[in-house]
C-alpha cells in the first residue's frame, strides 16, 4: 500500500526569502562583471580618443574620421551598458526591499520587465550576461507560479533605428502601390 519514494522523485522547494537571496545574489554577480566591462569600454574609450588627438596632429584626418566613428559606436554601447548597470542596481535595490517588506507580488512584474529590457540592451554588448539576466528572469518566473501570480508575457519588440524605419516606410510605399495594382488588375 506504501510507496516509496527515492531521493529524486521528492522536491524541495526552496522559502521564498532564500529565492530571492539567490536572485540577488545572481543580480550582484551580473552587475559586477557589468561594471568590469564598462571600466573596459571606457579605457579603450580613452585610447581611441587618443588615437584621434594623434591622427589629427599629424593631420590625418581619414584615420581621425574612422576613430572618431568607432569612438562613436563605442559610446552608445557605454551608454546601454552604464544604463543597464544602474537598473540593475535598481532592481537589486527593490528585491532587498520586497524581502524587507513581504510585497512580492506588487513589485514582481515590474522588476521582471526591467531586467527583460536590460537583456535586451546588454545583448549587443555583453550576451553572456543577456543569457544570465534571462535564466533570473525565468526564476522570477518560478516564484511567480509559486506565489499562484501569473507573470504577463511580454513581447519585446525589436527596436527600430532612423534609417530602418525609412527603409521600412518605402517597403510599405511600395506594398501598398502593388497592392493597387493587383487589385485593378482584378477588376479589369
């Protein structure tokens, strides 16, 4: 009449505060090795400009174009990446409070769509990290489920830039005469 059980056929389930000690834990593991790759763009930032200051002493101004160009594009990932940083900061910030406070359930979905964001925006520079940030997102997940709160399913959407959206409006121009000329087409 009794069964059994092995060892793998029984689950322990983790208290929520030792979740969210892992989670933050994680988080802080995250941000560090975030913070070492923004100290690592920021040198090689100021080598490119001293490249630049270079080139244009000694009036090379198609090297000086090209560095100022990768000086560029190396700022916009510092940018993303110093932004991601500090939300998760944030968001490490918060948990400790909701551990604090027991207010999982209000400030769980929002702390869920920050870190899908910021996993996003390190994936260009960090994907590794956009990969860690994802596995903690599916433990909020967990908790979630645990709690018997259901998390939204977010659908990011790709971010557009200027010229994609031109490109994007002539494709639909273009569509759109197609369009017509099928269906006059039809008509005749």
């Amino acid at each position: 009449m009794w069964k059994l059980l092995k060892k793998k056929d029984v689950k322990v389930i983790q208290p929520l505060s030792k979740k969210i000690d892992e989670a933050v834990s994680r988080l802080e593991v995250v941000r560090t090795r975030l913070n070492n790759r923004v100290k690592v763009l920021e040198a090689r930032g100021r080598e490119i400009f001293e490249a630049i200051v270079k080139a244009q002493t000694e009036r090379d101004t198609d090297r000086a174009v090209l560095y100022a160009n990768e000086l560029a594009e190396l700022r916009k990932m510092l940018r993303k990446a110093i932004h991601s940083e500090l939300s998760l900061e944030g968001v490490i910030h918060r948990l400790q409070t909701v551990k604090d406070f027991d207010e999982l359930s209000d400030v769980l979905a929002p702390l869920r769509e920050i870190l899908i964001r910021v996993s996003g925006d390190v994936r260009g520079v960090a994907p590794e990290l956009s990969d860690n940030l994802r596995s903690i997102t599916d433990t909020f997940d967990e908790v979630s489920v645990e709690l018997g709160m259901f998390p939204e399913m977010i659908q990011v959407e790709p971010s557009v830039s200027e010229e994609a959206e031109k490109i994007l409006a002539e494709a639909s121009a273009i569509a759109a005469e197609r369009a017509k000329t099928r269906v006059s087409e039809l008509q005749i």
